[in-house]
C-alpha cells in the first residue's frame, strides 16, 4: 500500500467552518489524505478562511505568504484556499497569491476529490459555484471512527437577512435548510460514534425551516425530535436572530429537558437609529421584551451576544443606548468588534467613524462586558452544576468539561472520562473557568 498522504487544514472563524473543514477532511478522506497537525508533512495545505472582517482576510494573505519556502523544498505541495474568502474572491486569490492550486467556497467542498486531482495534474482549481446538489448528500457517507463527546452538525446555511454591515448573504448565499431526516440521521450516527452533545448550527439557526414528514419542521421542532435519540444527553444551537425567536423554541427552552440553558442571540447596538440603519428591523425594546420573555421561561438561562461599535454614524448618544441595554441584560458571555468596512456591503458607502473613537468605544464596551462575565462566573462558585468532561486539563489528574451554561469547569483527582457527565460543586472561579468538586 502507498504511503497516505498528508492533509494540513487551518481553520479560520466561526464554527460552521470548524464543521465544513472536518467534512472536508473526511472528503479528501478518500483520495488517500491523513491529517496532520504540522504544514511541514503536509502534501495539502487548505486554509478555510472567514471574509466576516477585513483583518481575518488578510490574515489568510500573510499565512499563505509564509508557505513560499515550504513550497519551494516541495514542489509537489498543494495549497488550497477553502471558505468564505474563497468564495469572495475567487480567482484574484490565484493572482494575488501565485502558490495557491486550488480555490474552493463553502457550496462546492463537495468537488473537492475531483478538485485536488485536477491541482496533481498540474493544473489551477477553482469552484466557487452554488450549485444545485446538495454537498451533504453527496458527503453523506461519513467515516465511523470514534469520537468526542462533542459534534457540530450545521443544519442551515446562509443568510436573507442583509444586514448592512455583513458579507455573508453574500458569501454564504441565501437560507437552506437541511430536510430533516438527514440531520436525524446524521445526529444518531454521531452518538453511535460516541457523541453526547450536539451543537446544532446555522448562520440563523433559529430560522431552520427543514422539510419533515409533515411539511416543514421548526427548530424547535426538530430538538423535540433530538431529544429523543437515547445516549444524546445535550441539545445547543447558534446563532440565532431575534426576529426568528418563534414562541415554540422560547418554550421549549422552559420544558426540552436536553436543551441547555444557553442563547446566543447577537443584537448589534441598543440605539434604535443605528439597528435601523443595520437593517436588523427589531428594536432595543422588542429585544429586551423577547429576552425578558425566554427568561420567563427558562429563569436561569445565561444569555450571549455580539456587538458592533462604530458602526457608521454611530454618536456617543447611540453608544450609551448600547451600553445601558448591555446594562439591563448582563450577558455571561459578549463579543464585540470595531465596525469593518466590508466593500459592496451597503454600509461601506456611508460616512465613517473616527477610527480612534471607535476604540474607546470598543474598550469601555469590553470593560462592561468582562465585568458581568466576571460577576456571573463568580456567582456560580458554591452551586452544583452538570458537567460533560471533554479532556484531560492542562494539570496532571485535571479533567475539563463544560457546565450547562457553556462555563469551562476544571475538576483534580477524581477517576473521571471524556463523555462522563457529572454533577459538580464549583468551589472557585479562575481568570477563564471554574473549578470545582465532583459530587
Ligand atoms: N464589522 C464588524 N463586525 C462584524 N460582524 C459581522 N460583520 C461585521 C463587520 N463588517 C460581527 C457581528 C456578527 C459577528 C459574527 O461578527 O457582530 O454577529
Ligand atoms: Fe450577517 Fe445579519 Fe445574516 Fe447575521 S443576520 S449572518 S449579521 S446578514
């Protein structure tokens, strides 16, 4: 047998990449490739890149840059460019960066055997079409090796929404949504491999609208068809849009016993003028009042967001309104970013804040944020949480796992397994994790 060949895959961005480069992994799975950690071995190297800001794309310029030696010692190395930058670019990516063989976007990973064989022969790759097929139909056979007690399974893709600032209608393409059956299907083939928490993904999620035996399913209705599978004992989605937080999924976070107590429910801004112009078409107030309303439900729920500042036009005034929501909600978990400029988006064209200014606002945001991130985890020290543990900590006899609320929990020196799920006394809080005691 000839010797495998070797696949490096860095993975840039949001988790529906993470997803994508396994099932690419698994793709080139049958030309012969194993993965490495190291670019050195690699026959392959793929980056799947992210377009979300202008930074995460040039990052992807700089790390191809570094791979010109590598290429030189080994000419008969690939270089792929897979993602959102992939498919943004397309074939200036060739041209700006001769070393790259293969470009390919999110829709079309599918092609990828015929893509890699094509670069063996020499030749330039490129697919960065939205084509008809289904690409998890036609990678629907996935391998049956053992895995960790924790799986993404992308559910939909794309977005309709056109926010202003966003490239992702166009990189990702309009909504789909998976029938069904086929994500059941792939949900049990994951806990037979030995997965007992399923992280159901979807650029909005909370929009899934996949063909069921009886005409189209909800999201809330396919957990309900989750939470039936025996051996999978969590449910988590992200992330989800305001305007598609249905009065079935609010629900079922009060009553489906395997949905964790978590949402991920980004707003943006608190300034109404500013959403307007982001075109998110909900307000600060129907946010509040929809949050107010899950809490109902599920009182104990930890809530997460994102935020961008310096938005165009954004005052000091809209700020404010942003801080005092961050104020009324206290999310255990926010990430925020300065305003990108993103070239055809709407928003590129207005006027811009000072970048400076930008900053300050992103610090005093961040400030605010880390607080209640800071005072919510320590809240957590002298309650029992349930803990799934993942893998062993950094320290000798350390496990980790994660809490319902998605904190990281370090326990020593109990005789414990990845994929055991325990109840756990937190009996301090670290800089990023809690530690605690297994009951
Ligand atoms: N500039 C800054 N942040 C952005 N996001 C999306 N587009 C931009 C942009 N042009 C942020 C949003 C989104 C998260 C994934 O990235 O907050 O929710
Ligand atoms: Fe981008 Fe808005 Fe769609 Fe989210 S909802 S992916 S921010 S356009």
């Amino acid at each position: 047998m000839s010797e495998p060949k070797k696949l490096y895959i860095k993975t840039y961005g949001c988790q529906m990449n993470v997803y994508d480069s396994e099932r690419m992994s698994e793709a080139l799975g049958g030309q012969g490739y194993v993965e490495t950690q190291s670019p050195e071995d690699a026959d392959m190297i793929l980056l799947n890149t992210c377009h979300i800001r202008e930074k995460a794309a040039e990052k992807v310029y700089s790390e191809l840059g570094r791979f010109k030696g590598l290429k030189a010692e080994k000419p008969d190395l690939k270089i792929g460019v897979a993602g959102c930058v992939a498919q943004a670019e397309g074939e200036e990516i060739m041209r700006r960066q001769p070393l790259v063989d293969l470009v390919v976007g999110p829709q079309s990973y599918h092609r990828l055997p015929e893509l890699e064989a094509k670069a063996r022969a020499g030749e330039k790759a490129l697919d960065t079409d939205f084509p008809e097929e289904d690409k998890f139909e036609k990678l629907k056979n996935r391998p049956k090796a053992k895995r960790g007690p924790t799986a993404f399974l992308t559910v939909q893709e794309g977005c309709d929404k056109f926010c202003a600032f966003c490239v992702v209608p166009y990189t990702r393409g309009a909504e789909v949504s998976r029938p069904a059956d086929r994500i059941l299907r792939e949900a049990q083939d994951l806990v037979e491999r030995g997965v007992r928490e399923i992280t159901l993904l979807g650029q909005n999620v909370n929009a899934y609208h996949g063909a069921g035996p009886d005409g189209d399913m909800t999201l809330a209705g396919l957990i309900w068809e989750l939470n039936k599978i025996d051996g999978l004992e969590r449910i988590r989605f992200t992330t989800s849009h305001p305007n598609d937080m249905t009065d079935d999924l609010i629900e079922a976070h009060g009553t489906c016993e395997k949905l964790m107590p978590y949402l991920h429910l980004p707003v943006q801004s608190g300034s109404d003028k500013i959403l307007k112009r982001m075109n998110r078409s909900h307000t600060a107030e129907s946010y509040l009042r929809l949050i107010e309303r899950i809490r109902e439900a599920r009182p104990d729920i930890l809530m997460s967001g994102d935020f961008i500042v310096g938005f165009p036009e954004e005052t000091e005034e809209d700020f404010q309104a942003t801080l005092d929501l961050v104020e009324q909600v206290r999310y255990g978990y926010a990430y925020s970013f300065k305003y990108s400029i993103r070239p055809g988006t709407p928003a590129a064209e207005r006027p811009q804040v000072d970048p400076q200014e930008a900053d300050d606002r992103l610090q005093r945001l961040q400030a605010l944020i880390t607080r209640h991130q800071r005072e919510i985890q320590d809240a957590m020290v002298g309650r029992t949480v349930r803990v799934l543990f993942e893998k062993p900590g950094r320290l000798a006899g350390q496990m980790v796992g994660k809490s319902e609320y998605l904190h990281a929990v370090h326990v020593s020196g109990a005789d414990l397994s990845a994929g055991d799920l325990r109840n756990v006394r937190i009996t301090a809080s670290g800089a990023n994790s809690l530690a605690g005691e297994v009951l």
